[in-house]
C-alpha cells in the first residue's frame, strides 16, 4: 500500500466547474485498485476487520439489492480501512447449481441437444466454459458502485480450494453420523427435474379449485377436500381426529377408494383439525409432507403416482397425463360416479413455484441425502443466547430462535450435474464409502460414485473460512478468522446465516463465524411495493449510476437503511442525492476559490470569531454521533446527520457568514480559511465510506494528499465551545425571522432594503455585516424611512420597505386572506359546539374539524400580525 503523500493543494481551478462523475468514477476506482489500497496483508500487526460479500450467483448481474446491501458493507470496510484495521471485504461468487445449469441446457437447446446427448462429464465441461465467457457480468458492475473488495482473493465456490473444503466437511460430518440417505418428502421442480431448498420455493395465489368428494358408501362413507384430485389415485388411508364424534364408528374401518378398486383405512390421528373443513384428510404419504409424517405414525403404505416429470405412472385410463391434465380428468370421472359433494372455483390458494423456472413444485418421496441438524442447531442457537453472536436489529433474534429452534433436517442432495458431487462411492454388495480429500476412491467392477450433487447452499454455508484457504491452517484463516461481522438480508437469515453459524461452530472448534449479525431489509419502490418485472417497477441501478453517478446512488441507498427494515427507493430520491454531491462540489470549489487550507495548526480558540468556535464545536459534536451511528449501524441516521450537518450548518450557514469575514480581509480572514478548510477535511473523510469518489476527489483537491482511502479517520477534537454555539443559535434565530418577514412581504430573497440595526448592547454586535450580507440589507442612506421595526433577541431591525412593495395591494391580498381564516374557524366552532353533530360524528371526523380549526387559528394569528407590521399609509 502506497504511502498517502503530501502534495501541494491544487488550485480551485483543478476543479472543473460542473462534477460528472462519469469522468471521475471509473479511473479513480482503477486507481484505487492498482494501488493496492484494498489487498489485506494476513501478516499485518495490524487488527483485522472482516466481511465476506454473501457470494452473488455467478448468473447474476447488480440488482438495488445488491446495490444497498454492497454500499453499507463498503462503507463499514471503508471506514475500518481508515481507522488503522487490516481490512478484507472477501470477494467471490456462488456457482448457482440450479440456475446455470438452466442456462446451459437453454443454450443446448438452441443447438438441438440435451446435457445427455453430451453426458456428464463434457457437459460440465460446458458449464465452465459457459462461466469462462459469460459468468460473472456482475464483478464489473460492483466496481462501477465502487466495491472495496480485495480483488487479489477472489473465489468461486467450485474453485479447487472451496471443493477440498466441502469435501473435507461432508466427510467429517458422514463421519460424525451427522449426514445420512433416506427417503423423505422434498419440493421437487419437474422442470428442473431436481429437488430444491425452501429458499427456492417462491408462493404465489394461484387460481384452482377445492374439490369435495365421498369415499365408502352409505353409513361407512366420509367426505374429504383437496386441491389435487390427482393424487388421490396414491391415497393409503384417511385420516380423523381421535376425539372427533363424527367418526368414531369408521376409525379403524377399511373404505373403498374410488376409481382405483383398493380399500383403506381410516386412521385416527391428533394431526388432524376436527374444525377444518369435514374434519377429515386424505393421506397421500408419498406426495405430501403432513401426510408422509400421518403414514410413519401408521405404518402406511407409500404408493408414488407420478414420475420426475409430474407425469401420472398409475396404470389404467389416466395413465401418461400431466398432473394437470390428471386432474380435470379425475374430477371427471369422479363426477360421473356422483361421487362429487361440492366444487369451489376459482378457489385461490397459495402455491409454491420453482424460483428458477416458475414451474409449480410437487411434494414428491424421494431418496436423498440429508443432514442431521439438532446437534448443529442447537450450538448455532447457544451461540447468540450465550452473547457471543450478537445480531442487529436485536428484534430479529425471536426470528432467528423460532427458525433454528425448530429447525428440520436439511436435504443436502441435488438431481444436477452441476455442482460438488457427494463424495460417496456405492458398491456391487451394498457397500456405501464416503472418501475425504486425498484419498483413492474404491476401484473395481461394480463401484460407482453418487450421481448426486450438493446443495448450493452446503457450500455457501463454509464461505467465512473456506474462502480464507481452510481446511489447511493458512496465515489468513489466523489472521481473518471469525469474521468481524456478517452483512445480509432478513430473508436469507434461515437459510444462508444459520448454515454458516452450524458449519462454521462445527468446523472451527466453537468459534462462531463473525461476532455480529447486521440484518438489513428490502429494496422496494417508493410506494413500499416490492420491484418486479411483472409490476413494472423493476429498476436497473446501472441506468441511475449512469444517470446521476454511483453516489447518489450509494447515498439514497443508505439514507433508507433504518435496521431490518424494508428500504423505499425513488428515482427523485437519486436526483435529491445528486443535488448533494454537487452541493459538495460547488461548496468545496468556493472554499478553494477562497483560499480555504488545511495546512499548519489550528488558530487559538482565543483568537477565533464566535462563528468559527461554533462550526468547530459542532464538527467535533457530529463526528462522535457519527461514529457511534456507524458503531451500531444506523446508517439511515448517520447518513441524515451528515447530510444536515454538510449542507444546512457548513455550506449554508457558515460558509454564508464567512463571506463577509472573507470580503473584509486581515487575521479573521486567515483564521477563518484555515477553519473552513479544517471542516471539509473532516466533513469529506465523515462521508467518505458512503460517498468515495466525490469525496475523493474533493479531499485530494484539498489537501494535496494522495487518497483519502488511506487516510486517518477522524477523531473527535473534543472542541466544545457552548457560548459560542448560544451566540450563533441567537444569531440564526434572527436571520430567520426577518427572512420570514421579508417573504410574508412578498420580497424577493435577492431584492435589496434599506435597514437600520440596533445592536448594540447584544452579542450580534460583531456580526452586523454578515446580518447585513445574508438579509440583503443595505446602508439606510438619506431619507430613511422606518415602515416596519421587528423587535427580535434584544436587538432591533429598522426597514425601510417604501418603494419595494405595492402596500396597498399587499394589505387587500391579507384582509382578504384573514377574513377567510375566520370564515374557516366559525364555521369550525359550528361544528364543534354542536352536541347533535358530535354525538353522531365518527372520533377521525371530529378531529379533522378540531386541526381545521386549529390551522385557521393559527393562519388568524400569522395574518394579523403580517398586517400589523406593514406600513402605514
């Protein structure tokens, strides 16, 4: 890492008049990369600081979520940077199993093939060559947002490194007994002819029908309800309540399933609710997970009545049909039998959908690979009852509780050919061996591998040291290891967090994965309506960098992120951020053009005008509430605190009373440059973590240095001067009072009046001119006419307002205006002494008329006295 070097402050001119980032943001970041200012050094003395990017799918490219979730860990990591810490931001993307498996078969398809036309092993090879060439469009992207991420440690889950570590882990836990092969109800995609995880399953209302239908008959017959006739052809049983009346006579009674000829038992089981529709269920155990559980419990049969393709296997007429079709089709021949009882449609429900392909999933009995979690969970929980994890918003933990508590076994396995194969050998007598790394796998006639891949998720779940170079010891698995904290989304908390807390307290002897978990929530538009496509509220974030530069983006982003909320995003909120970073540029471009320097000591708080000890004051105030807000990551709070601080106290406030200092030249003058440019210097490194290419720019301009990427973060100065913040808050009052009585007189702000001050006697004595500048009041001259006097702080401002207003026009427009007040309030009092209307009138009506009341009040007061203070005549 380069040293940040003192060169000479450039000139105001090295600052083009206008900021467009696109002529800043791309080389500044190349830059930053060349030098290596994001590379961590695991043999630093330094402290670490640690985050893994939760690795992106290599199929992606940068949506807002990433965009929100890539800016606040950039500005932690930024941050840390310049508070001295050897910091990594771990880059690396996700290999997607399922999603770029679908991507290359799609590409085959185009070509009139299929992965077994090619078979396993050269389609793989396909896959990676589909990586090679178009994966991985969204690194590009994260640097034009502006990514701190060490670029040198790039990893990929299907890296050799990361493939030894998954096979080290599968092992040990087969080893361990934590990992086992059974047959189990899994969400199966018939698309992707996969099972897939519940994080996988999008639910959406779907339109269908509830299909009532009698099984038995007379005396010995029950009714029960579905949504999928067609799997009634696999029924083994029907289910009750043991308590409930209705069946008492049938539990134990076998009845005749129609259109199949079998018989079946009806069960009584506690599962059961006697107050949902009929009381009673049919028991599908191989294509329903309730159901599988009521058949264990009863030792049913499974009987499986669809294929991988949701295609029904059942011999006899409805053989060969899709599941849908099946459908209508059983209804049908139910129907017939007049063995319908009742039929609702459309009758909307939720269903899950594959999220990578929209394909309705199928419960379906399967035979895969699982994990045993209660003893993984169990410790993932310990670890944030025990304080040793902590989690922010601390109101998540009930969610995170509620979910590991609770937790299922996992089904690890995938139907892919993409993906880290299980590492387990089958042979011809049964024999089952599980190999590690490093070892030969059993050889011979009759042994094969698992066709099997694992779960994507298995592999994310090992991303805080895997990427680090574990199994082996490696010098950053020292150095790096636990993470310091863990930056996510809410919704990826049970399925990402919670696999990484099991893994990573497995694997590295109880040592959790990161100390803090920072949950944030989603993107959405500026209606709180979740972005879609389908809605046509979608937004590429590219369109707005490219629009209004990567900061304002960056900006709005993190002035939205309240913790574990939903974050509201509109394009005038980036056009709002962009008017900021040019505010930073114009403010930054007038302070150079003033001689603002950062050079040499501070001048004596004795020396200093009022005006410079309170900006002083308030500098050191706002950077301690900085610091604390980005301590517990408040970024919405900070990024708001900045804001204010940046544009209404530095560049509208002080920078506007020190142009009368700055016009009056000598030794307030100097100090007051030498003030100016200490305020932005900390004001720029302040925001630099949320806002890096505007700020440096700015910074070096500044201060001749070389990047404020390395620089020191800044400390508070402890300057607190509380006479002077009493004296500039007098000051402001006033400023703002007459400004107020200049608009209710209808001036325009830049329209020059005569004015006599009286000050003397107060603190405003010394300020007079920068009064005089900021209110536009000239000297009273000849012929001075006092028409208004406002009485403010214990001073008094004199205006002559003769000659720049039409005194009669403006008296009719505040007559007018007045009497329709107190038509308002009349009419308002009507209503309110009126015991008939109160007493019929609903509460929110009621207090409507009391704030109409109020308003017109307060709209008599404000009128009255704007007539009051005219001039006469």
């Amino acid at each position: 890492m380069t040293e940040n070097s003192q060169q000479p402050p450039a000139p105001a001119s090295a600052l083009p008049t206008q900021y467009t980032p696109a002529d800043v943001e791309g080389p500044l970041y190349e830059r930053w990369v060349e030098r290596g200012y994001f590379e961590a050094d695991a043999t630093s003395e330094k402290p670490p600081y640690t985050i893994v990017i939760p690795p992106p799918n290599v199929t992606g490219s940068l949506h807002l979520g990433h965009a929100f979730e890539h800016t606040l860990i950039d500005a932690l990591t930024r941050r840390k940077r310049m508070q001295g810490h050897e910091t990594l931001w771990q880059p690396g993307m996700d290999h997607a199993g399922i999603a770029t498996q679908n991507k290359v078969e799609q590409q085959l398809a185009g070509e009139g093939l299929s992965r077994h036309d090619l078979g396993r092993e050269a389609f793989v090879e396909r896959v990676w060559q589909w990586k090679e060439e178009f994966g991985g469009k969204i690194l590009g992207q994260m640097r034009r947002l502006g990514d701190g991420v060490d670029w040198s440690r790039q990893r990929f889950t299907m890296d050799e490194g990361l493939s030894q570590a998954v096979q080290t882990i599968f092992k040990k836990l087969y080893d361990d007994e934590l990992i086992y092969r059974a047959e189990r109800i899994i969400n199966w995609c018939p698309r992707c002819l996969t099972a897939i995880s519940d994080i996988e399953v999008e639910y959406q209302d779907d339109d269908g029908e509830l299909v009532s239908m009698r099984y038995g008959d007379g005396e010995e017959s029950i009714v029960v309800a579905t949504t999928r006739a067609e799997t009634m052809l696999g029924d083994t049983a029907v289910a009750v309540h043991p308590d409930d009346e209705r069946y008492q006579h049938l539990i134990g009674k076998l009845i005749k399933l129609p259109l199949t000829g079998r018989s079946i038992p009806v069960v009584a089981d506690a599962h059961v609710d006697p107050e949902f529709g009929t009381g009673a269920v049919k028991v599908t155990p191989a294509h329903d997970p309730n159901d599988f559980e009521i058949g264990r419990r009863h030792d049913l049969p499974t009987l499986t009545v669809m294929n991988e393709r949701a295609i029904l296997t059942v011999p006899g007429p409805f053989e060969g049909l899709d599941r849908f079709e099946a459908r209508a089709a059983i209804v049908a021949a139910l129907r017939e039998e007049g063995r319908i009882v009742a039929e609702k449609r459309p009758y909307v429900h939720s269903v899950g959908h594959c999220s990578r392909c929209g394909t309705a999933v199928e419960p379906r009995l399967s035979m895969q690979w699982w994990v045993k979690v209660g003893p993984l969970a169990e410790a993932a929980s310990g670890a944030v009852r025990d304080g040793r994890v902590t989690i922010h918003p601390r109101e998540m933990e009930k969610r995170y509780f509620d979910w590991v508590d609770n937790l299922h076994d996992w089904c690890i396995s995938r139907q892919l050919w993409w993906g880290h194969r299980i590492p387990v050998w089958y042979g011809p007598d049964g024999e089952t061996v599980c190999v590690g790394p490093g070892e030969e796998p059993p050889s011979g006639e009759g042994w094969h591998q698992e066709t099997d891949v694992l779960d994507t998720w298995f592999s994310s779940g090992l991303w805080p040291f895997s990427t680090l170079g574990w199994p082996e010891q490696t010098a950053s698995v020292a150095k790096f290891y636990p993470n310091s904290v863990l930056v996510t989304g809410y919704d990826i908390l049970f399925f990402w967090v919670v696999r990484m807390m099991m893994f990573g307290l497995y694997a590295m002897d109880g040592t959790p994965p990161f100390s803090e978990i920072v949950l944030h929530g989603m993107v959405r538009d500026q209606n709180g309506k979740k972005m879609s496509k389908s809605f046509g509220n979608a937004v590429d974030p590219l369109d707005w960098m490219d629009k209004y530069g990567s900061d304002a983006l960056r900006f709005t982003l993190a002035r939205g992120a309240n913790p574990g909320v939903d974050v509201p995003i509109g394009e005038e909120w980036v056009q709002g951020s962009r008017n900021f970073t040019n505010k930073l540029w114009n403010a930054t471009r007038f302070a150079l053009m003033n001689g603002a320097t950062v050079e040499g000591a501070l001048p004596p708080a004795e020396r200093l005008s009022a005006t410079d000890r309170w900006i002083l004051t308030r500098l050191g105030e706002v950077t301690a509430q900085a610091d604390a807000l980005y301590d517990d990551y408040q970024f919405a709070k900070l990024s708001d605190l900045l804001f204010h601080f940046a544009w209404d106290e530095v560049f509208d406030w002080y920078v506007e009373l020190a142009k009368s200092v700055f016009q009056a030249g000598g030794q307030p003058a100097e100090d007051a440059r030498r003030v100016l440019g200490e305020v932005l210097d900390v004001t720029l490194r302040l925001l630099h973590p949320i806002v890096p290419f505007v700020t440096e720019t700015l910074w070096t301009t500044l201060t001749g240095r070389e990047s404020i990427v390395v620089t020191d973060w800044p400390k508070d100065s402890d300057f607190r001067d509380a006479a002077a913040e009493a004296e500039i808050a007098t000051l402001q009052r006033v400023i703002t009072e007459v400004r107020r009585f200049r608009g209710d007189q209808g001036l325009q702000p830049g329209q020059r009046v005569p004015a006599r001050l009286h000050l003397d006697g107060t603190p405003l004595a010394p300020h007079e001119p920068a009064i005089r500048q900021l209110l536009r009041l000239q000297p009273e001259g000849e012929g001075f006419t006092a028409t208004a006097t406002l009485p403010v702080e214990g001073a008094e401002v004199a205006l002559d307002l003769s000659g720049t207003i039409d005194v009669a026009a403006e008296r009719k427009r505040l007559t007018k205006d007045l009497a329709a007040a107190e038509k308002e309030k009349a009419q308002a009092e009507g209503k309110l002494g009126n015991e008939a209307f109160l007493g019929k009138a609903p509460e929110p009506v009621v207090e409507k008329i009391r704030g109409r009341l109020r308003k017109a009040e307060e709209d008599i007061v404000r009128l009255t006295g704007q007539l009051e203070k005219l001039p006469q005549g």
